[in-house]
C-alpha cells in the first residue's frame, strides 16, 4: 500500500507542519481481499502442483528402478532367455526404423498440406472441411489408426505386417502434428513479405520457396521433432501392422531389418514384457521403459530448446 | 485536358471501377499516363489511391472481395488480358508506404527479382545489385556490408532498399505509394532527387499526401476525392489560384481534407 | 557447377504447375486419409455388419462372448459402459485440476514461472501411453491395494486415474490459450469495481471464457475415449457393466487391442472389431466435430 505523505504547504504564511497523512489505509475489506487471494493463489498452486509432480516422481522412479542395469551391453543386446535377460537391440533398432520411415512420408506430406492451407486456400467451405478433417485426423483414436492400417496396409495393398505397413500407419496418425505446427510456424511470416514478393514479379511457388519456407524452417522443424515422439511412443497402431513379440536380428547391424520384415519396437517390447512375460526381472521392464520414456522427453526438450533458440533469433 | 508535347500514351485508364463487398473504392475513373512523366495523385485518405495502383499491377486480384470493370491498358494492351501476370507486375515497380525490408541479405533483397525472372549468372547480378542501390543513393551506405539483413536496416534505408528491390527488375514504370510517410525528411528529401534524375527513363507514379511533394515533383496531378477523379491538369494549373474545379484549389489551399 | 544449377533452375520453372498440383493434392489428403480410415475399417468388417449381426443387440446386450463355441454373442453394451465409465472417472478427476491449472497459469503467476510451467505441461502430454500404462500396472496397481486394501487395483480407478494425469495436459493447455484470449480490461474493470480475485475468476473470467473451456474439455474426453494402451494395460479385464470404482472393466479400444490378434482373420469376430472400430471412429468423429462448433462459436463472437 502506498504511504506516500501530503507534501506540506509551500506558503511562507503558514509555517506550520501539516501532519502526514496515510493515504490509504488498510481496510477490514481490504485485507479480507488480500487474505482471499492469497488462498486462491495457493490452491490454484496446490492444484498446478499436483499436475506436474507425476512427472518429476515418474521420472525419477523409473530411472531408480532402472539403474543396475543401464549399461551400453543393455543397449546393444538383443533380448534373450524368453525376453528375461538381454537387452533391447531389436527393438530399439526397429524404433529407429519406423520413426525414419514414417517421418519421410509425413514430413513432406504434412508440410505441403500445411503450405496448401496457409498459402494456396483461400477462406471457403472447402477449406473449412480440410482443417476439420485435420482436426478429426488427430482425433480418431490410435486404435482405430491400427484398424485402417491393418484393413489398407497389410491386407488390401498387401504389405503384409511389416515394418513398411507399421511405418506408413504412424505416418498418417501422426500427420495432424506436423500440419499444425507448419501452419503455425508460416502463419507468423508476415503477410507484407509475400506481398513485397508478389509485387516484383515473383511467382507464388518463388515466394513461397524464396521467402516463406526459408523463414519457417525451424518452425516446421519443431514440428517435425515432436512427430518424431509420438511416432517412437506409439504402441496401438504397430501392433497388429507389423510389430510382434520376439525376433532376433544381428546385434550391431543397423541394416538388419527390410522394409517388409516383421520387427520389434521398444513401446511394444515394454506392453508384452510388462503384460505378457511372467518373471520378467524388474529392471528389465524398468529399463525399457526409461529407455522410452528418455527418448520422448528428450527429444521434446530438443524441441523445445529450438522454439527458444528461435525465438531469440529473429530476423525481423 | 493539357497534354505535353512530344509524349506518347504509356498507360491509359478507362471507366474503372472497382468494389469491395460491394462498396466503391474508385468510381469510373478515366485519365492518361504519359511516358517519362512524374505523375503527381493527390487526395486524402480512403479515396482510393492505393486501389487504383494495385489495379495497375493486378495485385487487385490477391483481394478475394474486389470486383474491378473498366480497362487498363498499358502500351495500349489491356493488363486483363496478358495471360503472365507475374511478366506484367515484373514491368512494373511498386513502393508502398511502409518500408519492407525482406528477411534476406541486403544483397539478396536486391537480386530477388532478377533472380526469379530467371537472370543467374553472379556478374551480372553483381552489376544491378550495384546499380539499383545506387540509383536509391542506398549503395554508399551499405556496400561493405551487403551480406547484412535488410530487415536491419534503418526504416529510411530500408524504404530506399524497397526503391531499389522495385527497381531491380527494370521497371517501365515505378509506382509510390506515400513512400515517405514513414521516414525522415532528410531521406525523403534523396529519395525525391533520386526520382528527378529516374524520370529521363521511366514513367513514375507518385501517389502522395503532402501535396507540396506533389507540387515539387509531379509534372502534372490528379486530384481524387471521395473516390472519384476530380481533376487532372499541369502542376501550373492545379497549384495556380483558378484550378477547373472549386474542390481542387480548397484541397491544395488546405481548406478541407 | 553452375549450369547444373541453371539446369535445376530452369527445371523448376517447367515443373512449377506440377509442384503446386503435388501441394494442393496435399492439402486435401487429410480429406482423403478420414474418408480412407472409415473406408477402410467399415470395409473389413461389412461382411458381418450386412450378413449376420444383430445391429440392436451389438448396441444393447452386455453379453459378449466372441469365442464361446456354441453360443457366440456380440454384445457391446458393457464396453461402452467401460469406455463410459472410465472417461467420466478420468473427467471429474481431470476437469477440475485442469481447469485449475489452467487459472492459476494464466492468472496467478509471472512469466518465467508460467514458461517453465508450460514446458511442464508439454512434456507431460508427451510421454507415451504404454508407459502411463506401464506405471498403471506397477506403481498404481500397488498403491490402490495398498491404500484401499482391495484385492485387485487394476481396475476402472487406476484406469480413471491414469487417463486422468493423460488429459489433464490437453485440458490445461487448451484451458489457458481459452483465459488469455479473455480481454484484460475485463479483469482491470472488475477489480476497479472491487471484486476480489475469486469474483474476478468465477463471475467474470470463467464465464466469458466458457466455451473455451468446454472445448478443452471436451478436447480431454475425446482423448480419453480413444485411448488405448493405456487403459489396456489398467483396468483389469472384466466385460461388465460396472458398479463401483473397484471393478475391473473392459473398454471398447481395449477389446479391439486384446482380441484382434487372436481373432481368425475374415471370421465373424474379426470383424466385428472392425465394425467396433467404425463405433469409436463415429464416437470421436462426434465429439471432435462438436468441439470445432464450440471453438467456431468462440471465434464469431470475437
């Protein structure tokens, strides 16, 4: 509260100090005021608190419960002993696999689309129905994406269940992501710079290629990073469209799988360790799943380092 | 109408009449561009000064709710019917109000027309790059640094930096849209020297809210008000006490507007 | 050197119309993806939906005993129960604390803590769900024995719970963007009437930002419809309509994840997942779509 005083009168008549006078003084009211916010704040704190603790505990349980056998041999071996000992190698290769394959399809797609949507459509009922398409897209359930995967992939264009099924599966579940992203990330390149384009001659491919893209770049990047986590943390839409329990390939070629071999995947590997092996050692369903975990949060912190980078940055 | 002698009509605009939603922006206006001239366009705001540029280049076009009728023609071809719009808009400089430095090298800026219409080779986009930034008296000031950002630029530069970018595909004809309302008097003062010595080459339109910038360049104004043309004569007549029409000497006297 | 870039130049200029055809083909293939995702699942399981099933007993028996040799019944009532039933857990867990959430970052703290909050937040939405699930089945599972002294904790509590801490991410972050976008003169001509914080939020804050907020959350049921590993891996495995928190339940996305790799490919269990499968599509197709009404509603009133 401020206690700011009158300022005494300047007239020579009258040298007498006027008393300071508080001009505001705290009020039963006021205080009551006080006293309420501060409990909302606190509860609102309380409630914000409880959201973000799962995090931080899961985090550190996890990595506790992992610990003794985080080794490089962990990471090198395949699983052995009907997945009771080894490590994870086909499956984090097979990882590796889908998420690649996957994001080659759905970058370009996913940024072209954004491109379209952003550069090309012009506001209609058209364009109102793609982005809710978009919208719907990301929103039909991950097992529902393994169905169509099932149903287009591997029966109708006869991939069969293989790595390039799983693959093109992830790609299309995971498109909303990157077509969000790009649009957003061209939608801050100001529209005068296109203009400024369009007014010398430059055709809209030129100023899109000349002007939008380069200035978007690391904003599709983030894009392109966060679908690469969701892409290595789904499970459902690789189930049934190529991914399966167990299957050894030669420790340390990264070549070892084709593009319509059968694989394992780290998510999958942690559901049938934790659900379908008895007498799985604890640290070895820990350390898969740390493992998982690492891999997505580190790549989203990747992203988010970018975005700050960027944000930085700015070239105008 | 006064005509100067010896000129040949380089654009000719008739009836045009554009809408927005429905609403006019410019009422069926019809007048003459000659070659080589300094085209004075005065008249306060709203009046559909920047509209009529934009139907000269077709950048109308990229507006989803402009309806336009009537002709423009340039060299005597109607700019409706020249199928490569981008051909068109490459003969035709644009400099609006609010300097646009592209986020590219200073370089670049300059040498992304040329580029676009396909020019390649480094020597020759070595030798426009020096000649556009000198012609917008921007080349002194940057040459050491011309892998710098335009978008750094001083607004003032960067305003000379958009003269120079609408130069660099070789315009026959440059267009300014209140180029100096965002910038110093002194820059602004270059920039009209600079536009003295373009007019032996290029047909300039010089659309402007202070009328004296009118009255120092120009060799002939229009005067558009309330969306329609009032008046186009010589400066002399325009800026003298007996203009053809009552509103024009009321606007150049500062009586409204 | 250079003239293979002249070549590549000079290419591009031929092939401009055909990269703006590839753009536009791209632009409409989310189109093409939902319409080839119904396409596609409707078509596996059409043999049966036309040839053999009981339309009104899929969608009103909790019977459903897909490999019973003599009497096979396709029953979906308790699934839908179990979907049901876990999503509004998960919903009264997740709505208030998300929507809290969403208050205090967007009204309470300052910048830096706000930004670090929302990294949180996004790094949370992140993690997988088969290790949510994972976490379900270990660390939950023993919790809810442990504190409830029930014989089984996986059941539609853990579930709820676990889809719970999946949405709140989703109901906080939509939630802020929907309390930003309220003016701050609103909140400055409210405290300059002499509401307190708590007015400020409940009579001012909250109701303009309304729809907003129903969108986030139903932005989090959708989620929490179609999740599937997750509440696979959590809720124990019992078809039936359930009584309390502590039974165990099966949901729609769960059945189709536990049984479509057993089922005989082309037999009539087979596709009736499939034909589960248009159910949750149709399911969250609604509820996405309501949500894009609600958030269109926001945008004409702005």
């Amino acid at each position: 509260m401020p206690t700011d005083t009158v300022p005494s009168s300047t007239s020579p008549d009258s040298p007498e100090i006027i008393e300071p006078k508080l001009m505001f003084t705290a009020t039963e009211q006021s205080r009551k005021k006080q006293l309420t916010e501060n409990i909302a704040r606190c509860i609102f704190f309380v409630m914000t608190l409880l959201m973000i603790l799962p995090l931080v505990l899961i985090v550190v349980y996890l990595f506790v419960k992992a610990a003794p056998i985080l080794s490089p041999e962990f990471f090198f071996m395949n699983p052995e002993k009907g997945m009771r000992a080894g490590g994870i190698w086909a499956p984090l290769l097979g990882t590796i696999y889908i998420v690649i394959i996957s994001l080659l399809v759905s970058a370009p797609v996913g940024v072209l689309a954004a491109v379209y949507l952003n550069e090309y459509a012009r506001e209609s009922w058209f364009t109102r129905i793609i982005n809710l398409a978009v919208v719907n897209l990301a929103g039909v359930p991950s097992i529902v994406h393994a169905l169509f995967g099932v149903g287009a992939f591997v029966y109708f264009a006869r991939m069969g269940r293989s790595v390039l099924a799983a693959s093109l599966t992830l790609a299309i579940m995971t498109l909303p992501v990157i077509i969000a992203s790009t649009k957003e990330a061209l939608g801050a390149v100001p529209m005068a710079f296109r203009e400024a384009c369009w007014n010398t001659g430059a055709t809209r491919w030129q100023t899109i290629r000349g002007i939008v893209l380069p200035n978007s770049i690391s904003g599709i990047l983030t894009g392109v990073i966060l679908q690469v986590s969701r892409a290595a943390g789904e499970t459902a839409p690789i189930m049934f469209t190529g991914a399966v329990f167990f299957k050894a390939i030669s420790e340390g070629d990264v070549l070892a799988y084709g593009l319509f071999d059968r694989f394992m995947a780290l998510s999958m590997h942690l559901y049938q360790l934790s659900t379908q092996v008895p007498g799985v050692p604890d640290a070895l369903e820990y350390g898969t799943a740390i493992v998982l975990l690492g891999t997505v949060l580190m790549v989203n912190a990747l992203a988010i380092v970018l975005r700050v980078y960027l944000r930085s940055r700015k070239r105008w | 109408m006064a005509k100067i002698s010896n000129s040949t009509k380089k654009i000719e605009i008739a009836d045009l009449t554009v809408r927005y939603d429905g609403v006019e922006a410019l009422k069926g206006i019809s007048f003459d561009i000659y070659e080589n001239e300094i085209l004075g366009i005065i008249g306060p705001a709203q009046s559909g000064k920047t509209t009529l540029l934009k139907t000269i280049n077709r950048t109308i076009e990229l507006e989803p709710n402009a309806q336009v009728s009537g002709s423009v023609k340039i060299d005597g071809t109607d700019v409706k019917s020249i199928k490569n719009v981008n051909q068109l808009r490459r003969r035709i400089g644009m400099v609006f109000p609010l300097p646009v430095g592209l986020p590219l090298s200073i370089y670049d800026n300059v040498a992304f027309a040329p580029r676009t219409a396909g020019i390649r080779k480094r020597s020759e986009l070595d030798e426009l790059v020096e000649r556009c930034l000198q012609q917008a008296a921007l080349w002194d000031e940057v040459k050491d640094r011309l892998k710098s950002l335009g978008t750094k630029l001083s607004g003032g530069q960067q305003q000379r930096l958009t003269i120079a970018r609408a130069l660099s595909h070789q315009p026959e004809i440059l267009c300014l849209d209140e180029f100096s309302i965002a910038i110093d008097p002194v820059t602004t003062m270059r920039i009209e020297d600079i536009l003295k010595e373009l007019r032996s080459q290029i047909t300039i339109i010089l659309v402007t809210n202070l009328i004296q910038q009118a009255r120092r360049l120009a060799g002939r104004t229009a005067f558009i008000f309330e969306n329609e043309l009032i008046e186009i004569n010589n400066n002399d007549i325009i800026f003298s006490d007996s203009p053809a029409n009552r509103l024009t000497y009321d606007y150049v006297n500062g009586n409204f507007g | 050197m250079k003239t293979i870039a002249n070549v590549f130049h000079q290419l591009e200029r031929w092939l401009e119309p055909v990269i703006e055809g590839i753009i536009r083909l791209c632009g409409i293939s989310a189109i093409i993806f939902v319409f080839g995702i119904f396409f596609f699942v409707f078509r596996e399981g059409m043999g049966f939906f036309f040839g053999g099933l009981d339309i009104v007993e899929f969608l009103t028996s909790p019977d459903w005993y897909p490999t019973s040799l003599n009497n096979k019944r396709y029953g979906v009532l308790a699934l839908i129960a179990g979907t049901f039933s876990v999503t509004a857990l998960a919903m009264v867990i997740a709505v208030p604390f998300g929507l809290g959430a969403a208050i205090f970052v967007s009204e309470f703290c300052g910048p830096k803590l706000k930004e670090t909050l929302k990294i949180v937040i996004e790094l949370l939405a992140a993690i997988p769900s088969v290790v949510w699930g994972f976490i379900g089945l270990t660390v939950m599972n023993a919790l809810i024995i442990e504190l409830f002294t029930v014989p089984i904790g996986l059941t539609m509590l853990n579930g709820g719970i676990i889809l719970a801490l999946m949405s709140v991410p989703i109901i906080v972050s939509i939630g802020e963007d929907a309390l930003k976008a309220v003016p701050d003169s609103y909140r400055e001509a409210a405290e300059a009437l002499g509401a307190t914080r708590w007015q400020v939020i409940y009579r001012v804050l909250l109701p303009t930002a309304k729809n907003g907020l129903l969108a986030a959350v139903l932005l989090g049921v959708g989620r929490a419809v179609g999740e599937t590993m997750a509440v696979l891996m959590t809720t124990g495995h019992a078809v039936k309509i359930p009584t309390s928190p502590f039974d165990s339940v099966r949901t729609l996305t769960a059945t189709i994840a536990a049984e479509l790799g057993e089922a005989a490919v082309g037999s009539d269990h087979y596709r009736v997942l499939f034909i589960i499968g248009v159910l949750l599509f149709s399911i969250t197709f609604i509820v996405n779509f309501v949500t894009d009404l609600v958030i269109k509603g926001i945008r004409e009133k702005a």
